[in-house]
C-alpha cells in the first residue's frame, strides 16, 4: 500500500502493558479485567478473518503439497482478499462515511479496523508476493513449465503469438479514450486493465484504458515451445506468456500511428454488497437482477497497481476513481493473484493431488443392494460424509423420486446449487410427472444469485411453487423432503445438511448429510416448510434447532447444561466445529464454561473472535485450525452432557447473522452408531491431527506445531480419504 502508520489492536494492547505472558502453562494474563464483556477478551473480526489469509497463504508455500496445488492456494487467498474487500471493507467504509462510531465486542471502531486492515493486507501482500516470485515460478520452471515474457521469446515464437493476437485477441479489444471529448471510461469490478499513455509525433500525452478481456484464455500457449514435454497426458505446449502482457506488447496495433509511451496493468475491486428492497416475490426477483447490475457501479474500495506505475499515471487513476492513497496496493508480480488459478488448472496430473473418487455406500449403492433408496433409508438413518462419501446418492434420491408413482411431494431449500445443476433438473422432472413440487431459493445467496435467478425462473416456468424467502431473512438452510405413500400411510424421507446441494463444492468441501426417517424430525421438517412457504407462529420445535426461532436459545441453553453438569461434578466437554466463531454472547457462556472447568475443544477453519488460554477466563478452552485439501466445512456440536452425550450437526455456524438473521437448521444425530462416528472418527481425528492442525494462541496467531517425538504423523483429511470406504459396516 502506499502508505499506512496504523497500528493493531495486539500492538495498542501491548503499549497499554495490559496483555501479561504468564509462564507455560499458566496462559496469559489480562490487567484489571473486571468482566467478561471486556473488549480485550476479543479479537477484531476482520483481523481474523485476514489471519485465516495468513493460514492459507502457508498453504501455498507449504513445500509438502503438489506444486499446481501451491498455486491453487495462492489464487484463492487472491479471491478471499477480493470478497474481503467487496464486502467487509466496503462495509467499514460505509459505516464511515455515515458517521457510524459504534464499536464491537474488541472495542475497534470502523476507522480503526480500516487502519489496522491496511496495514495487515499489505504485509499479507508482500508474502504472498514473496513465495511466488522466489519460491513457485522457480519450482515451474524445473518442473518444465514455462511462463515467459514477450522479450524473452525468440523471432519464431514472437512471429507466432502475433498471429494468434491478430486473429484471436484483436478483434476483442477496445481501447477508450480519455480526454475533453471522451469522459473516463467505467472500470468495471474485479477486471484487470492496461493503463497507456501515448502520444502523436507532437502533443502532449492522452491517456488511454485497454481492459483485458475475461472471456478470453489468460494463458495463451506458444506453438513452439522449446525443450521436452512434461507430464503423461500433456500437451506438447509447455510454454506460456500470459494474455496481458501479448496485448501490451502489441499496444501500437490498437492505437496506430501514436507512439506507446507506457503501459501498466491495473485491478480495481468495487463495493459489492447488493442493496435489495424486499417487498413481494415478484419485487424481490426484480430488485435482486437491479442489484446485481448496480454492482457493477459500486464505490471504488481497492485498486491494485503494477510497483513500477509512476506516479502521474497513478494520480491519474486516482483522481478518476476517486480514492486515497490508503486503498492503492502495490502488487510486484502478475496482478491479480486469482489470475494464478489458470497455472493451477494446467493438465499435469503428477503437479496435483491425486485424484478423488468418492465412495457409494454399499446401502445406498443400487448396483450392490436390491432394494432402492428408500427402503434403505426407511431401515436406518445414514450419515454421508462428503467429499469422502459421494454426492450421488442424494442426486439419486430427487431422481428417484421424480419418477416414484408413490412420491406425493418434494420440498427443498435451494442456497448454492451452481451452474448446469442434476438437483434443479430431477425437481423440473418431478414437477413433469406430476408431483407437487415446493423449493424455497434464497435469491440473496451472495455472488451466486444470477445463477439462483436463472433456476428460480426455470422452476417457476414449469410451475413448481417457487418462494424466494422471507423478509429480512437469508434461507441459509439444507433440507429435503420427499413424502410418499407407503401402503395405507404417509411416510416423511428427510435430508438434512450442513452443505449446498451442489456436486460440484461437494467435491471440494467436507460436510455432512444425514437421510432419515424419523417421524418427530419429520413433522419438525413439515412445520419448517410451512414457517418458509406460508404463514406460522410456531416458537419451537421437537428436535430441529431452527434460527431464528430456538436455535440461539437452546443452544445456549446446552452450554448452561454443560456448565451445570460441571459443577455437579459430572462429566462436562464441549467439542465445537464450525467456520467460524464471532457471536459475543456465546463466546462469553463459553468463558463462563471454562471458568467453572468445563473443558472445551474448539475446531474453527476460518474466524474466532474467542481468546483461547487467557488466565482465569479461557485456560480451559483450545483452538484448532485445520486447512488443507478440502475446505473444512462441515459443523458439528457436541455436549458431553453428563456422560449421555449429545451430538447436533447443520448448516449454522456461530455468528450473529447465523443465529439471528438467516433460517438455519441444526438437527440431532441420534443413531448410536452414527454419532459415535462422528465423535470417535470425526471429532477425535480432527483434534489429534497433528500434520495440518495449528493451535491458536490468546493474541490469535495459529502455529503448525511440529509432529511430537514418538508420534506418527496424523493428516486428518488423507486419513478420512484412506479410511471412510472401509468405515461404512460401523456408521
């Protein structure tokens, strides 16, 4: 950045001499805490949102993981960082400019967290920079692949790549003016562009826009590229020279007759939080599609330029996007980092982890049962543990029902469900056969509501009975019912689950799902439905945890339990997983929990607002962060209560959106044998990883501990891929 004299919130503490390093074992002492609202009890949300970069980041120069996978991890701390600042810091900056002043639970106010953030992003930045330039491109290289400059090709292959400019990349291009006659051109979110300033024999300089074209490959291949292919299955080009820097070098093409001064790349991110006024469905489609174009017009939040960019070039850029000097990165190497995942998807198999192939359990595999899905489910409850378990059974599940003469009736939460979708085509077939069809798609699911758009229309055209939520609420809940007859009754078959019904993420990400039976979580489901579609008054359940009705009250009412048993000197331990932990009331029953000896395992990938290991108030609670492969994101809640343990699994995590302002669903695991699973080989596994696990510490810094002396080496994600097959006969 250019510049910043902020200081975080650990370096205020630290002045104020009021964080204390007690000696091992005895945590970290705070000065005078009086109570447990404290705000140096806190950590500032979006400063551990950015330390979650950090663990990414290790990923990416984490030598032990395949190089193309190095570079994946490196281009999704680029995305996260481009939806950090479209969202959070976009949100900062409108607190800002209205004045707001209120603080959070740590005690930062907005302007505050913008200093503290600049100065963290921008060392962030320099890192990342760091492991690409002096770590991967040179382990590219020796791998045999080749990203070249345009000075560095030789006659033949320049000859070449002017050919495929010409004839491919030319006619694409549209170079804009700036001057008295041609206003600024719009800069459009998240594009990268070539700033150019050129110059006619005489004259003084004009600026110019040249934006790359998304639509286009990145990575352009040289036709012939020097020295032996790489990898089975590749392709014979293993040399590369990315897209922007072919356009830069025939800039003279598109302004003929002028002379190219400089070029330098630029990336501007934008605010893009959607503003939607919610009154009726049909006005909730309609201002959802507005919302999304206004966000393409949204306030400027960052601009990333190339090091080199001289300052008059800048100050141009500046003054027409109208920034401050505080939200310009300075990026050293190929902006934006997310450009990266094209390295990443090149076809060398040996450069990536090996391939995934996720298992059918035997008893829903219909190649090795004779009977169907819902005979299976209608035997016992079955728990799928995904990317490990496949997704296939619950596709299989909505075909099934599609064409079943007994299924009555299908109704389903849609959040994420992506492009090309076999869960949206098997509803549009049911809805053909004649079944009754209900889906609830959450249009605000953000950065996915064009596609949900495109799904939302498609159902309602065929006539399935579309609901696009409700007001002031986000439908962030995973549920599936099917309801068929059964000889003379009426049965209820429920999926439930913590991830989007989207094959694509369930690939990507660990979750979990459970098909069952059960007719209290049957008729809870059918109240769900009703709540979402309709009208109802209903303030509980029997055992669903629905937020915003009872989910925030009972679960807070289990951590009391959980106290009290403690207490009573009975068995007491709380183990949470989940993506993050922000809500400031729960983190203080935690507190209180620890203070009375409940001891408390806590397994969070991304953001934790909770102090572990400070004295008097959390010695008792432990931090675990696991990142690796898969993106962990599956949550799961479990209370020893007293010895008669309790296991609840959803789609909520511990955030006050989660708890207050979306419908979530958080359901009870109940089969024995499938919540011994869970604690046993999920749980247990996860907190005794010792490969990809860091513990965090009272200031929120995660350390990757070394595999203690006489133990092996446990990766809990290569583990579950080694054993889930076999794992089956005990779920």
């Amino acid at each position: 950045m250019v510049s910043h004299d902020a200081k975080t919130k650990v370096d205020l503490e630290a002045e104020n001499n009021d964080l204390v390093d007690m000696s091992p074992g005895h945590g970290v002492e705070i000065a005078n805490l009086e109570s447990l609202e404290d705000p140096r009890l806190y950590i500032n949300r979006e400063m551990s949102l950015l330390a979650f970069q950090w663990r990414v980041l290790e990923e990416a120069q984490d030598e032990r993981n395949p190089l193309l996978e190095r570079y994946r991890f490196l281009s999704i701390v680029g995305s996260n960082m481009d939806e950090f600042f479209m969202v959070r810091v976009a949100g900062l900056k409108r607190q800002l400019e209205s004045g707001t002043q209120k603080a959070g639970a740590d005690g930062l106010k907005p302007k505050e967290q913008l200093e503290a953030i600049g100065q963290e992003v921008n060392r962030l930045l320099v890192h990342a920079q760091q492991c690409l330039k002096d770590d991967l491109t040179p382990a590219l290289r020796e791998a045999g692949i080749k990203i070249l400059q345009h000075e560095e090709l030789t006659e033949e292959q320049k000859a070449d790549v002017e050919q495929i400019f010409l004839h491919k990349i030319h006619p694409v291009l549209t170079p804009m003016a700036f001057d008295p006659g041609h206003p600024f051109p719009h800069i459009s979110n998240l594009s990268l562009n070539l700033a150019v300033l050129i110059r006619k024999t005489s004259g003084e300089a004009r600026f110019a826009r040249v934006k790359i074209p998304d639509t286009l490959p990145q990575l352009i291949p040289i036709t012939r590229p020097a020295g032996k292919s790489i990898g089975s299955g590749h392709s014979e080009n293993n040399t590369f020279i990315w897209l922007d820097d072919l356009v830069t070098a025939h800039l003279d093409t598109l302004f003929p007759g002028m002379n190219i001064l400089e070029a330098h790349p630029f990336h501007v991110t934008r605010d893009a939080e959607v503003e939607i006024q919610e009154w009726e469905a049909g006005d909730l489609l309609e201002t959802t599609e507005e919302g999304i174009r206004q966000r393409r017009f949204g306030d400027v939040v960052r601009l990333q330029v190339d090091r080199a960019m001289p300052a008059h070039v800048l100050d141009i850029l500046m003054t027409n996007l109208q920034i401050q000097s505080h939200d310009v990165y300075l990026v050293e190497g190929h902006i934006p980092l997310t450009s990266l995942k094209h390295i990443a998807s090149l076809d060398v198999p040996e450069l990536k982890f090996p391939h995934l192939f996720p298992v059918v359990p035997n008893i829903l595999n219909p190649d090795a049962q004779d009977d169907d899905e819902f005979t299976a489910i209608s035997r016992r409850d079955i728990l799928l543990h995904h990317p490990y378990d496949s997704f296939q059974p619950v596709v299989n599940l909505l075909n099934k029902a599609a064409t079943d003469p007994s299924v009555l009736a299908i109704k389903m939460t849609l959040y994420r469900v992506g492009k090309n979708s076999p869960v949206v085509e098997a509803l549009l077939r049911a809805m053909e056969n004649g079944k009754q069809v209900a889906v609830v798609v959450e249009l605000k699911a953000r950065f996915d509501e064009e596609s949900n758009i495109e799904w939302a229309r498609a159902l309602e055209n065929e006539g399935v009975h579309v609901v696009y939520g409700l007001i002031g609420l986000k439908i962030h809940s995973k549920v599936l019912m099917i309801v068929r007859r059964v000889g003379d009754s009426i049965k209820r078959f429920v999926h439930l689950g913590t991830g989007n019904y989207n094959p694509v993420t369930a690939h990507l990400y660990t979750d979990l799902g459970l098909f069952t039976c059960d007719d209290s979580i049957g008729a809870d489901t059918t109240d769900l439905f009703n709540y979402l579609t309709g009208y109802s008054a209903k303030t509980d359940y029997a055992k669903l945890m629905v937020a915003p009705i009872n989910l925030r009250r009972k679960m807070e009412g289990l951590i009391e339990r959980e106290i009290a048993h403690c207490k009573d000197g009975k068995s007491s331990h709380i183990i949470f997983k989940m993506n993050s932990l922000v809500d400031d009331k729960i983190i203080r029953l935690l507190y209180q929990a620890s203070k009375a000896g409940v001891k408390i395992d806590l397994i969070v990938r991304g953001i934790c607002c909770l102090r572990p290991g400070i004295k008097n108030v959390s010695e008792n609670i432990r931090v675990v962060s696991i990142l690796g492969r898969f993106l962990e994101h599956s949550r799961v809640y479990y209370f020893s209560n007293g010895g008669n343990e309790e296991i609840y699994v959803g789609s909520a995590d511990l955030m006050p959106r989660n708890l207050d302002r979306r419908v979530e669903v958080v359901f009870p695991v109940e089969d024995p044998g499938l919540s011994n699973y869970i604690k046993d080989h999920l749980l247990e596994i996860y907190l005794n990883d010792n490969v990809r696990a860091r513990i965090m510490d009272a200031d929120g810094h995660f350390t990757r501990l070394p595999v203690p002396e006489g133990q092996e080496p446990l990766d809990c994600q290569r583990h579950f891929l080694e054993t889930d097959a076999a794992s089956w006969a005990d779920r």
